[in-house]
C-alpha cells in the first residue's frame, strides 16, 4: 500500500459524520477538562496550561475545517465563542478564569483553521476520493 493510498483511505475515513462526532467527542472532553477542579499540583503550572488552552482549541477547529473549509467561517466564531463561555464559568467551579487563557483559545482556533485548511488541501483538493 502506497502513500496516496493511505492519504486515501484517510480521506474517506475523515467525512462528514466522522468530523462532527470527533468534534463533538472533543468538545465534550475540553468542557470536561477546562471545568473539572485542578489537583494542587497543577497549579503551578502556567504555561502548561496556556499550551493546553491552545493545543485543545486548534484540536476542536480541525476536524470540519479538514472536510469543508467553507465551515471555518461559522465555526471559527463558534469555538472562539465557546473558549469564551468556558473561561466565564470557570470560577463557578472553582477554577479561574483568565483573559490569557481566552487569547490562547483564539489563537489555538485560528491555528487548528490553518492545520484544517491545509489537511483539506493535501487530503481532498489533490486526490479525488
């Protein structure tokens, strides 16, 4: 098996359906983990958090960005919308909410865009699937 043959079968895996259910799965799991209460430990780790507000929110705008990029132009908004809404609710649970944290949401959704648009051109623009 080749490697056109692997992007392929890549390609048809990542559809529609799969792209919502995985985005979906995704938002669930950072909703869990931005509002879960924080050991002690990890406290003290500030740029760790900033990395995982970043990596959690391009994770979130990859997939459907991946299958249409026509979607960013909703989803974008979307997802910097629900960065937003978790860093306001976070002190409701104990956590704290931090304007930095909501920057790194924004730039992680606008990355994720980028990695989604390039997936969608080397996966679909270039093979016909």
């Amino acid at each position: 098996m080749g490697d056109k043959d692997i992007i392929k079968r890549i390609a048809r895996f990542l559809t529609h359906q799969s792209a919502t259910l995985i985005t979906l799965a995704l938002a669930v799991l950072i909703g869990f983990l931005t509002l879960s209460p924080v050991a002690e430990l990890l406290t003290n780790l500030h740029f760790y958090d900033k990395a995982f507000h970043l990596v959690a929110l391009a994770a979130l705008a990859i997939p459907l960005t991946t299958v249409n990029p026509r979607y960013a132009l909703w989803f974008v908004p979307v997802i910097i919308s629900y960065g937003g809404i978790i860093e306001l609710v976070q002190p409701l649970v104990n956590r704290e909410a931090d304007w930095a944290d909501f920057w790194f949401n924004t730039m992680g959704a606008l990355i994720g865009t980028l990695i989604g648009y390039l997936g969608h051109w080397l996966f679909y623009r270039n093979l016909k699937v």
